[in-house]
C-alpha cells in the first residue's frame, strides 16, 4: 500500500492513536482531515500538527456524520483513505442492571454504529480512488475478553467490529475498496483514563507508546497487511 499522496480522514484524530496516525501520515506528504467531538482538543492537535485539517464532529449523531461527510466532499473530494479509530470505554457493572448502561458514553454508538455508518456514508467517495482504504481500529480485548470483564461492552463492540471487518472486506473487494483492521494491545493513551488511574495502568513497562504502536502498525498496512497485529513489549522477548 502507498502511504504517501494519499488524503486521510481520521475520525478521534486529536488524541492517542488517532493523533499519532495524523502525525505519521503528515510526515510523509499525505493531506490529513482529522475530527473529534472537543474543541480544545482539535485546536490543540492543530497547533502541533501544521497542515492538518481539522473539524469538530460527533460522530455518534446522524447529524455530525452528515456534517463530516459534507465536510469532506466539498473541501476533500480526494479522499482516499478513511480510518475508523474514535473510541470509548467504560467500567460496567453488568449486575446494576440498566442504570449503569446509560451512565455515560453510548459504546455502541461510539465503537459500532460509527463505523459501519461511516463506512457506508463514504464508500461513494472511495469507490474507483487509487489506494482507497477504510481501516477500523478495534482491539486485542476483542479477543481476550476475559482479561477485561470490567468493561463488557467495549470488548463486545469490538469484536463486532472485528466480524464487520471480516465481511466488508469480502464484500467490497471487487469494487476496489481494501478494509484493514488494526488491533492494538495496550497504548498509552486517555481511553478509560480514570479507571486506568485507579488501576495505576496508565503507563507500564510493557505498554507500547501510540507512536511506537503506529509506526509498527502502519509499517503493516504498508506491506498490505489485512489484520494488523502489534505485540506488547514483553512478547517482543519471550
């Protein structure tokens, strides 16, 4: 896959692994759109990252989509590559029934719905593009959700978008669309920040930085892989 002369739509770009891809692909001559949902954020991300583009989006709301969408066409018709990484993650007490399910952030509407809308909503931009691309960012707790049952439905969503990955790419190969997905492990990151404080698992030894995360994860796309696997420190050795 090429990775530069691209133009990249990076939805949650202003933080983490979003911000990171941002930097990368800005290195390396892309033109680079990036939404989130907090001002402050996208004004910081904008003063750090020269030449990127930036706007305000939530893309939890049919509303915000349409506005990103729009956004898109009118400034950016040379999309090329759209990448799906906005996240959230919560603590659930699954045994406090429906109270604790909307105390917070909708995963499902953040992790799931986005996506798959997004997805949908700019494959009419993508289609016949050189290098088109739609990447999902899920996660290795998709895979070991045993290791967190203290947040059930961030690991159900994204192993839902894991199966979703799995069949898009089956579905829009003969119209020239690749799909990736990228599953991170642990990432220092403000993803669950609060509970992660409380865990005193904010950083450690074992958990890779997101640059470190993105360059080797993006070091795959660029060898076309599909399912973007990068280890922890501690595997490096074993």
């Amino acid at each position: 896959m090429r990775m530069s002369g691209n133009t990249v739509v990076i939805t949650g770009g202003a933080t983490g692994i979003g911000y990171a891809m941002a930097e990368y692909f800005l290195a390396r001559d892309n033109v680079v759109v990036i939404c989130g949902r907090r001002a402050d954020r996208l004004a910081q991300a904008a003063e750090r990252l020269p030449g990127a583009h930036t706007m305000e989006c939530d893309v939890t709301s049919p509303v915000g989509r349409e506005r990103l969408i729009e956004f898109t066409r009118e400034r950016f018709p040379n999309v090329n590559i759209l990448i799906n990484n906005a996240g959230a993650q919560r603590d659930i007490d699954l045994t406090k029934g429906v109270a604790e399910l909307d105390d917070g952030d909708s995963e499902i509407a953040v992790n799931l719905e986005a996506p798959i809308w997004l997805s949908a909503m700019f494959l009419p931009l993508l289609r016949g593009k050189d290098n088109a691309t739609i990447a999902h960012v899920s996660s290795g707790l998709a895979f070991m959700v045993e290791r967190a049952t203290r947040c059930p439905i961030y690991c159900a969503t994204k192993a839902a978008v894991h199966a979703f990955a799995i069949a898009q790419r089956i579905q829009l190969a003969p119209a020239g669309v690749r799909v990736v997905e990228i599953i991170p492990p642990a990432v220092e990151s403000e993803l669950n920040l609060a509970s992660r404080r409380k865990r005193n698992f904010v950083t450690a030894p074992n958990m890779l930085t997101a640059d470190e995360f993105v360059a080797a994860a993006l070091g795959q796309m660029e060898q076309d892989v599909d399912e973007i696997r990068v280890p922890m420190k501690w595997a490096e050795h074993k």
